[in-house]
C-alpha cells in the first residue's frame, strides 16, 4: 500500500487559516488541529497523516483516548499534563520537546494544559 502523501519541500505555513475542530473534542474546547500531510481514513483503516493540534489555555479532556491506527507525538510548544482525572486536576506534567510514541489499541490521556500548547502528531495504519 503506497503512502498518501505528496512530495512537498519547505514552505511557509499559514498558520492563522485552515484550523479545524479535530476529531473526539468537543467543540467548545477550542481544540484546533491544521493538517500538514496525507489523510487518515479511519473507516477503511488506511493511509497517513501529519498534523499540528493546538490545544488552549485551560483545556482538559474528561476521558482517555484510543484509536486503531499508530500515534506519534511531539509536544513543540508549551505544557501538556497526561493523566488527570475528570475535574482536570492530577496528572504528570510535561514541557516542549517530549515525545511520545503509541501502537494501536493503546488508552491515553485525558489530556490538559494550563498554558496551551502544540503538537506535532503523525497518525497512521501499518502498511497492508
């Protein structure tokens, strides 16, 4: 199965437009992601994406996650706690420059920040 991502050297984002509520979050949290590359379809189980997910000062997700394909994370900027409990609060803290890498099937989160953040997320199927 090929990979469905174009050839796309270094170019300059736009990084005011293109931001969407990503899938999962509800939509007054203000969870935004832009997609960088590819297209996961996660009905037919296949195929490859890189995203940026913005996540605001003061969100906290309630529940964990998990999903079927491979997770890949990179926090870029600002603070990420995983692990807190329904009400935001617990949790282990992390600052930028942490990474972190899931199989499919695998529970994580909830999720909170204090200050927002950004991260860089590369979802994808293992090849057929």
């Amino acid at each position: 199965m090929a990979i469905n991502k174009l050839h796309d050297e270094f170019h300059g984002l736009d990084m005011a437009n293109g931001w969407r509520l990503p899938e999962g979050y509800d939509p007054e949290s203000g969870a935004q992601e832009l997609i960088l590359s590819g297209e996961l379809d996660t009905v037919n189980k296949r195929g490859s994406r890189t995203r940026l997910l913005r996540l605001p000062a003061g969100l906290f997700t309630k529940k964990p996650f998990v999903h079927d394909y491979w997770e890949e994370v990179f926090l870029v900027e600002g603070d990420l706690t995983v692990g807190n409990d329904e009400r935001g609060e617990g949790g282990k803290p992390f600052k930028g420059y942490t990474y972190a890498v899931r199989p499919p099937g695998a529970w994580h989160g909830p999720f909170k920040s204090n200050d927002g953040c950004v991260l860089l997320e590369i979802h994808y199927y293992d090849p057929a």
